[in-house]
C-alpha cells in the first residue's frame, strides 16, 4: 500500500489561491491504492493535554532554536505563558543577530554548518566553544610558542639593546637550567611546579640569578602575547625570592684556607681543583669569573709567560692583567702583580697551555662538599674575601689590592677596603697566608690529613 501524498494544485487547476497573501494552498488527495482509508499525520501541537500525566504540556523552544517539551502544567494558560517565555529569549537573540556585521554571521552560519556536520549536541558545543575560549584567554594571539623559542627571543633583545658580552653569558648561563628542563614545553603549559623543580637544586645567590631570568622570560612572553598578561597565569606567580643576609664579607681563614689548599692537592688526580682554588684564593677571581677563564697564549692564563688576562667576556667589571714580573708591566695601570706563592702552584702543576681553568660544576661541588665534611668553614665568596683581607694587610697598598680585585669607582674603589677588608687581618697573617704554597705541592699536602679520604666521602653518598 502506498502512503498518501499531498499533491499541489496551481491556479486553473481548481486550486483555492488567495491572491491577497499569495500563497500555495495544499489538500489531501491519497495515493492510488488507498481510497477511503487515508493516513493521519501527526501535528506538533504548541499546547495540548497530556492523558498520561494528566497534565497540560507545551513545546517551547531553546535559543539555538531547537525544540523542548515540558510536562506538569496545571491549566492550558499556565502552559500557554510558558511556552510564550521561552520565545522571548529566542527572539531577543535573533534580534541581537541582526544587527551583527555579515562577516560575523558567515561565521556563525559555518560553525553551525560544522556542528551539524560532526552531530555534535548543544551541550558539547558549548564545552568546547569555553575550552577554545580559555586558550584563547591563555594564548591571545593563539601562537604554539615552545619555552626554547621564547629563551631565544629573549635573548636576541637582549643582543638588540647592546649588553656586554660577559652579562650575555651571563644571561644564557642563568637560563641554562630551565632551558634544559622546559625546552620542548609550551610556554601556556608551564606551570609553578615545573619552575619550582629547576629551582630547588639551588640555593642562595644562585637561585636569585636563575629565578630571576626566569622571571624575565615569562615577562617577554606576556608583553609579546604569547600567553595571557593575567598574574595568575604567570607560572613564577607566588614564588618568593630567596632572602639572602646581607653584610660584610667573612674571609676564609689561615687555618681553613692551608687545609683547602692541602684538599686540593690530594685530590687533584681526580678533581682538578688546585689550579682553580689557588687562582681564586691568592689572586681573588671571582666564581663566575673562574668558571669562564681559560688557558691562553693572548687570553687567559699563560703560564710561560706569566701572565693572567681577564678579558670583556670574562672580567664582571672591567678588563684586568697581572704579571709575575712588575718589569714587564709597561703601563703603571697594569702593574697587578701575581704573588710569588701562586707562581710557585702553577709551575708546579701540569697545566695544560689551553682548556678551560675550571674542572666541572660538579667536580667543584664534590670538593667543596668534601672541604665541609672535612671541617673546612666555606661561607659565601669567602676565598675573594679571603684575598683581599691578606693582601691589603700584607702588602699595605690597598689601591694595587682594588685594582687586582677589578673595582672600579662605581664600586667603591679604595673605599671598599677600609670598611670592608681592613679590620679581619694583621700584618703576620697576610704574610703567612701568602706563603701558603711556597714550599711545592709535596709539602701542601702533607700539611693536612683528612679525617676520611675522597674514596671514602664518595662511598658514604
């Protein structure tokens, strides 16, 4: 049996037109076969009486336009008033739409040409329309951008704005770090945690340096809208600055400072430390500067010669030289000398003619580790201080001591001295702090015997 069709009927075809809303009139004509016994269509009624509730429903409709059904109603007015409510809505968003410029509604038209392509319901729609919202509110300009590439623009404007060469190495070394562990990560992914995992291996001045360039990365990324300007969606937001006492420096002392020295030695076949303690104890190189001088005929350390330069890219402060040989000094600027006890060291040692001066972070860490367990007292840039205590007691002549330190005026100069080094030494003291050494290595390393050896310190963990 065929289903019965409604067939149109055009004007002089017997057709009902009304001419006045000009429209096309349809009548039930059933399908051959079915004569007498027409189909009922169903009719989607606005309001009706529900038999099964025993209550009045109506169908309303959401403001996407779809349709809903809602039961329970006690009267058909009651109904009726609802049905006109969800209207409302529906109708103010229409309304709003119209006034929407056409680029906005071709847009509106081909996410729900999408949504309907993929049969996705309203409420999954809207989760994903808010997910696309909190990246867009997380990444404004909707760039992938990883935590290396972020590293590397900071870098180029930091190159941009003229830094010195010794404060870019600075930067790319304090940045090592969270490069290492977040290179691969989006700059929107990385969260609190992940900056507190890079910093908790570090302590001190240390950590300040590295948390602070972090810190700045993330700056950079919120200024260029790589990620949201919010504060707390700034992965360093909340994290503090270690707090650091500051005041005068301690000096190592005469005792700790012959038994560092005595460490050193014996544990030179494995560590390679002597060199790197004794330049910093009897010439007072910075860490950071010792970490990037390297052994050199022009630059560097040159050992036949006897000569130690501390070129832009090394020296914080200003470019210095020391000789062994005040002869060989032809400007009254450059006559830093080198004391005698520290040529003593490096002739004695079998220093190679290039390389760098220092061994390794981690070497460096294993003996200082080793010094404490050993009892040696190392408080914070004590071997510097160390230097320059002795040597302005010694040798009485606080400018040649600020000059070989590298202090500029901006610094404090001569001043720096008097408040700082002056009242921790006497004459005998400086003396016998400089002959540390003068003996040869044999005698340095006798001169102290550890309660435990490297071996042993290694195996305890």
């Amino acid at each position: 049996m065929h289903s019965p069709k409604l067939s149109p009927k055009f004007p002089g075809e017997g057709h009902a037109f009304d001419p006045v809303v000009q429209h096309k009139t349809f009548e039930f004509v059933p399908s051959p076969g079915s004569e007498g016994h027409p189909s009922r269509r169903s009719r989607r009624k606005t309001v009706f009486f529900h038999p099964p509730t025993e209550s009045w429903a109506a169908n309303g409709r959401r403001p996407d336009g779809s349709r809903w059904r809602k039961y329970g109603f006690s009267s058909r007015d009651a109904a009726e008033k609802w049905r006109l409510s969800t209207l409302a809505a529906s109708d103010e968003l229409g309304t709003a739409a119209t006034g929407l410029p056409a680029s906005v509604l071709r847009d509106v038209a081909f996410a729900r040409s999408l949504r309907t392509a993929a049969g996705l319901p309203v409420d999954e729609e809207g989760l994903f329309a808010r997910l696309v919202r909190q990246d867009l509110a997380r990444n404004p300009l909707g760039q992938k951008v990883l935590f290396g590439e972020a590293v590397q623009k900071w870098l180029e404007g930091k190159e941009a704005r003229g830094l010195k060469p010794r404060s870019l190495i600075d930067n790319r070394e304090c940045i090592r770090p969270a490069l290492n562990a977040l290179r691969d990560r989006l700059v929107t992914e990385v969260t609190r945690e992940d900056v507190e995992a890079v910093l908790k291996r570090f302590h001190g001045y240390r950590r300040r340096n590295v948390f602070r360039k972090i810190v700045e990365v993330f700056d950079e990324c919120q200024t260029r809208k790589f990620m949201s300007a919010a504060r707390e969606d700034h992965p360093c937001f909340g994290i503090k600055l270690p707090r650091i006492k500051k005041g005068l420096p301690t000096p190592i002392t005469l005792e700790n400072a012959a038994r560092l020295l005595s460490l050193a030695v014996q544990t030179e076949s494995k560590l390679g430390c002597t060199a790197w303690v004794a330049i910093r104890m009897f010439l007072g190189v910075r860490d950071s500067e010792a970490a990037k001088l390297k052994f050199g005929e022009v630059d560097g350390i040159n050992i036949r010669r006897g000569s130690i330069f501390l070129s832009a890219e090394v020296a914080k402060k200003r470019e210095r030289r020391n000789y062994i040989d005040e002869s060989e000094c032809w400007d009254t600027e450059m006559r830093a000398v080198i004391p005698p006890n520290l040529r003593r060291i490096l002739r004695d040692l079998d220093l190679p003619t290039t390389g760098s001066l220092s061994p390794g972070r981690t070497k460096i860490d294993t003996f200082k580790k080793y010094a404490r367990h050993c009892g040696v007292q190392l408080p914070t840039n004590c071997l510097r201080a160390g230097f320059a205590s002795h040597h302005a007691a010694f040798f009485k002549d606080p400018k040649l001591s600020s000059r070989i330190m590298g202090h500029t005026e901006a610094d404090g100069g001569i001043k720096v001295f008097y408040d700082h080094y002056l009242r921790f030494c006497e004459f005998e003291d400086g003396e016998n702090y400089f002959r540390l050494g003068m003996d040869g290595l044999a005698a340095s390393k006798a001169s102290f015997r550890p309660p435990v050896t490297l071996h042993g310190f290694l195996k305890l963990g």
